[in-house]
C-alpha cells in the first residue's frame, strides 16, 4: 500500500489490480503487452493516482502488474535485481534486503498479511511443500537456485515471515578475493597446495560469512580428473570443471509425512559410490559422524561447511553434533575429529559487508582434553590476513601427493612468513 503526496488518501496495489482485472476480463486480454497496457490506462486514469509524479505512477504500473503476473508479486523486482542477494520479508509491511553487502529497508509492503501468506504458499506449493498451521515451516530450494524459508503466522509473531536467499550465476575467484582483500595472496597460494595435495579442509563462520562461495572457491583447486560426491542439504554449491561429478540432495517428508532422505543417509550411500572426495554443503547434526568417518578412510581432500564463531568454536560444535550421532566417549570422538581434519578456515563477516578470511590453523592432533592447534593466518583490523609465524607440522600428504616439487613450494612459501 503506498500514501498519495497530496492527501492522506491511501493507494491500495490490490485495489487497481482488482479494476485490471475487471478489464481483462471484458477485453479478453491475455498477454502480457495488453495487461501491461490496461495496468497502465488504470494507473494514469485513476482518481487516486491523479496528483502523483510520473515516475511514482510508473512504479506503481509496475506493482500493479507483478501483482497479477508475477509469482513474487511485488517482491519480483527484487528478485531479478542481481545485486541483490536476500530478500527478507518480516510481515507484510517491513520488507527488507541486501544489495551490495549493506543491509538497506524498501517502501515496498504487503496490502495485507493473508496476501503475503498466498505469495509464501504458491512458493511452497511450487515444490511440493505445504505451509500451514500443522506444518509452519518450509525450507525449501527453488528450480532458479534460490534458497526460501517461511514460517506461518500461527509460529511469527508479526505475521508470516518469508525469506529469500538468491545465488547468482556468477561464480568469484581466488583471484578476486585477493583483490577485495578478504584473503592474503601467501594465504590464498597455501590453501592451494593443501586442496591439490588432499588435505581435509573444514570451513567454519556464521551465518552469511561466505561459506559456500568460498567452498565453491576452494573447489576449482581439486584435479579435474578425481570423482567428487557433492552432498548438500539444499544444492547451493557450483563445482566446476569436473567431469566425473555427482550431486545428492537430502528430501524433507512430503505432506504425509513420507520419503525424507536425510544427509545422514546420503553421506553414507556416497562411500559406495567410489568417490576420490566427498564434499558436504554443511553439516548441522548426526551427519558429522558419518562425514568425519569419510575423512578418517581414504578420502582425503574432502571439503565441510559449518557454523561457529571461531577455528576452536568449530571444534566444539563438532563434537556436540557428533554426540547426537554416535553414543561415544568425547575423548573417542575428540580422536576421530583430530583424525579426520587437517585445516580449519573460519571466516567472518566484518563491519564493512566484507567476508574475509580471518583465521587458517592446522589441527595438530589434540592436547590434553583438547584440541592443539596450529595457528598459521590470522586477521588484524587495518592489517590483514596476516601469518602467525608457524608453519604447517604435518607435511605428509604433500610429500605424498607433491613430492619434491610440492615440498619446495611449500618450503617456498613458508620462507616468506616464518
């Protein structure tokens, strides 16, 4: 709903979208062109709209048209603006999103929340899921790529919420995070050489950190010629240049309650598939069991997501969600964690909308009751990624995979930091 400029009356979207319609319905218009044209005759003809500037009558022509042939409605601008990456949507009348990594508010609203509710429906709907009062929440992958959750308005408070997670086509590189700043060319070389040589790499940030994207990254270093098993709770990842490449996907139960597949399920399916590495989008519970037991035999070089707000807080979550799976000792599952991880790269998201690497560390086995890291990047404000002054203890997998040639460059590298 939008205010007139000149008086308090107030323009309802779904009022002109109600007349346009009543003229189709007389003029038998069907496509697009002739809707747009009787959207726009609504719009310049209507008392409300009388006294507005042209430009605000062209954006609300816009609405009015969404409203009717979109399936976003008023929320598909937003969409297929390809700087904007979130759309968040708290109610119907506070509709947020990020766009160029700053978090900015719209005047866009909602005439209603039983409007927001048939948008956050037909979306639902569109993957076989149901939104309702005996299922409040869908979570769920769109055929475009984007990532939506909703909740209903009997579990939100302020009315249903709806969030829209977008994933561009386009892909960053090394090279540009480099360039951005958000990883140091020594760091950025190193982690190189560890992804080619077969090191098991965790990523570790929260939430909006740049996790998948730096995955993504991580993943153009593996040899083209290996067989990767891509598994991911909703597909995210875009792995390129790999022939021999499969995907898995874990399945909510449809409205009956029937055909989940769970990651748990899938990263143990996976280990009968030959795989040379298995990469998991994220892991959020008893899957990190199965995960680190596909690390600990044979596929080195395997890459992991997840959320924490540091290298060693990482640790701590790996082992509360490796309880949850297996009813082992934590000093048994402190020695699989050490087994099966080598490197731990955390990111953040700073003040500035960046995501930076902020810490790459080695797991050195464990120390005590814990873990003993190795700490070789670490970020400081205004300075960078920094080296920590370490170098890397365990050089067996690029002895075994680098041979000579990868020992002197990682002999190379570690002159310029040590």
């Amino acid at each position: 709903m939008l205010k007139n400029t000149r008086s308090d009356e107030k323009i309802s979207v779904d009022a002109l979208a109600s007349l346009v319609r009543g003229r189709m319905q007389k003029s038998a218009a069907a496509g697009d062109d002739e809707v747009l044209e009787l959207c726009e005759d609504t719009v310049m003809e209507g008392k409300t709209t009388a006294y507005l500037p042209l430009r605000k009558k062209a954006k609300i022509v816009r609405m009015v048209f969404c409203t009717l042939r979109c399936e976003l409605e008023i929320l598909q601008d937003l969409a297929d603006d390809p700087q904007v990456t979130e759309i968040m949507v708290n109610g119907c009348r506070d509709i947020l999103i990020e766009k160029n990594s700053r978090t900015l508010r719209t005047d866009l609203a909602f005439e209603s929340p039983e409007r927001l509710s048939q948008v956050i429906q037909r979306l639902a709907a569109k993957v076989g899921r149901e939104i309702n009062d005996l299922s409040p929440i869908v979570d769920a992958r769109l055929s475009d790529g984007s990532r939506i959750n909703a909740v209903n308005s009997n579990v939100a408070i302020g009315g249903p919420i709806l969030t829209i997670r977008k994933f561009s086509g386009a892909r960053l590189t090394m090279e540009q995070l480099i360039e951005n700043g958000d990883i140091s060319p020594q760091a950025a070389e190193l982690l190189r050489l560890l992804v080619e040589t077969g090191y098991n790499i965790f990523i570790s940030g929260g939430t909006s950190s740049g996790k998948t994207t730096f995955l993504n990254i991580l993943s153009d270093f593996i040899p083209a010629d290996e067989r990767l098993i891509v598994i991911e709770d909703s597909a995210e990842l875009q792995i390129r240049g790999h022939e021999n490449l499969v995907r898995l996907e874990a399945r909510n139960a449809n409205a009956q309650g029937r055909g989940s597949v769970s990651m748990e399920g899938l990263i143990k399916t996976s280990l009968r598939m030959r795989p040379d590495r298995i990469i998991v989008g994220e892991v959020r519970g008893r899957e990190v069991v199965d995960m680190l037991a596909a690390m600990s035999t044979g596929h080195d070089g395997s890459l992991s997501t997840g959320h924490a707000n540091s290298a060693a807080g990482m640790l701590g979550r790996l082992q509360t969600m490796a309880r949850t799976g297996a009813e082992l000792p934590p000093a048994v599952i402190r020695s699989q964690i050490a087994e099966a991880i080598d490197v731990i790269v955390h990111l953040t998201r700073t003040r500035d909308g960046h995501r930076r690497v902020t810490e790459i560390s080695e797991l050195a086995g464990l120390d005590g009751e814990g873990f003993a890291l190795n700490r070789l990047f670490c970020y400081t404000p205004g300075q960078g990624l920094r080296p920590a002054g370490n170098r890397l203890i365990d050089t067996g997998k690029i002895m075994l995979r680098g041979g000579e040639e990868g020992l002197e460059r990682l002999q190379s590298l570690q002159n310029e930091w040590c």
